[in-house]
C-alpha cells in the first residue's frame, strides 16, 4: 500500500489531480483508495472512500461554536488528529494499492501547523510520499516560481516525506512558455538572469538571486513534472517517479 499525500495552494488544481490521477491508475488496472482530508470543501470531482466530512464538518463548527471560516478548519482538522488512528483502520480495510489523500485547501492551516505534521505521520501506511501541486499560471514569472518553489520546500520540511513537485495547468499556458519555467529548474544562471531583469529595485534582486541560492543548495530545484489535471498531459510520468519512490528510491530524475 502507498500513501499519497497530495498538497497545493488554494486553486492549484490539487483536487481536480486526486480524480484524474485516480482515474489513470483505475484505467491501468491499480486499486485506488480515495480519501478526502478537507472538512470545509463544498464539492468533489470524485466519490470518497473516506471523507472526514462524514467525521467533522467545518460548516457544523462554524455554526454551534460561531467560528470564523479559519478557525472552524483549524477546529476540524484537530478534532480529525484524535480520531487519525480510527481512519487509517478503514484505509487499511478497503486495502487499496494507492491511496490518494486530498489535503486542505486551505494550506497554511494544515502544513504549516504542528497538527498536520501529526496527520500525516498517523495516516501514513507502507510508504508515503508527498505531490506538491504548483499552478503553472502563477510559476510563469521568475519572481512566482521562486515562491512558489520556496513553499514547495517548507511543505517538504514540515511533513519530511519524499516529495514530487508538480507544474500543473500547463494546458494553459504556451509551450514556449512553459519550457522557460523548466529551463529554470535546470539551469541556475538562466534563472538568476530572470530574476534580475523582473525585479524594479535592487534590494528586490538581491534578495530573489538568494532566496533562488537556498533553493538550489538544497536540491529543490529539480525539475517539476509538467501536468496538466484536466487533460492528463504528464500523468504518466508522475506515476512513474511515484513508482521509483515506493520501490524504494527517495530521489528523482524526471525524463521526458
């Protein structure tokens, strides 16, 4: 059994990627498990094995203790840490090859908490791993990139699970475009020149030329695997670095 955790900002497209990539694995004869983590969410492309809703619903919360929206995911998600061990006993009975975990929308409220860090390290089953969803819409300047880069690592810090990162909607954008984006994670210089030349001031540059610094120091810079969740553009290629990870690797290569 592998867990997956898959991870974005809000609008990255992660939820629309949970019922794509469940798709695919369906359709290559792989049993999947479908969990969603998000007790706030209104709507989901896919049909739940396990959906906390059905545990906590952050609407109930907000109405019997009159929180704010924030506040009733914070309550939800602590309340769904006690009753952890009692989910992963029925991820472990429908007894899936893959099990897609749908996190939060609401990110910052789930990774960057201590409760999330709990979440996952009692959810997890065999071997984990994280996908981190970057929307490509949002990566397409040197300055959007690095940032969202610099998240992509604070998700993999937090959780401290082998990570993919993901360059979703790429559907979206041009291809010349998107080959830029790319370009970036490979070559340090190509990258660094962007960021110059996007930046109005100097204090700006220099910050974004260290911050890009970090990031290549400690790996994350690798390349993301371009996806799109609404075409299925890429899907085999996520499977196939996923693969390598439950096999036992923890780095990747992506290869076109």
């Amino acid at each position: 059994m592998f867990t997956v955790f898959i991870v974005g900002t809000a609008g990255s497209g992660k939820t629309t990627l949970v019922s794509a990539f469940a798709e695919w694995l369906e359709n290559n004869q792989y049993d999947v498990a479908l969990v969603n983590l998000d007790p706030a969410v209104e709507y989901v492309p896919y049909v739940p094995d396990i959906d906390i809703r059905d545990v906590v619903s952050a609407r109930e919360l907000m109405r019997k203790y009159k929180l704010g929206p924030n506040g009733s995911i914070i309550a939800a998600i602590d309340m769904l840490a006690v009753r952890a061990q009692e989910i992963k006993s029925q991820i472990m009975d429908i007894g899936a090859n893959y099990v897609l975990i749908d996190t939060p929308g609401q990110m910052e409220l789930f990774a960057f908490r201590s409760v999330g860090s709990v979440l996952i390290n009692r959810l997890s089953v065999d071997r984990s791993a994280a996908v981190f969803v970057i929307d490509a819409t949002q990566a397409q300047t040197p300055s959007g990139y690095v940032s969202s880069m610099l998240l992509a690592l604070s998700t993999q810090f937090r959780f401290n699970l082998s990570q993919v990162n993901v360059l979703n909607k790429i559907d979206l954008l041009d291809k010349p475009v998107i080959d830029e984006i790319l370009e970036w994670s490979e070559e340090t210089d190509l990258l660094k020149e962007a960021l110059l030349s996007d930046q109005v001031n100097k204090l700006e540059a220099d910050l974004s030329v260290r911050l890009s610094d970090v990031l290549t120091a400690v790996g994350t810079l690798s390349r993301p695997i371009p996806i799109s969740a609404r075409t299925g553009e890429g899907l085999d290629a996520l499977y196939r670095v996923l693969h390598n990870i439950y096999v036992g690797g923890s780095d990747y290569d992506y290869l076109e």
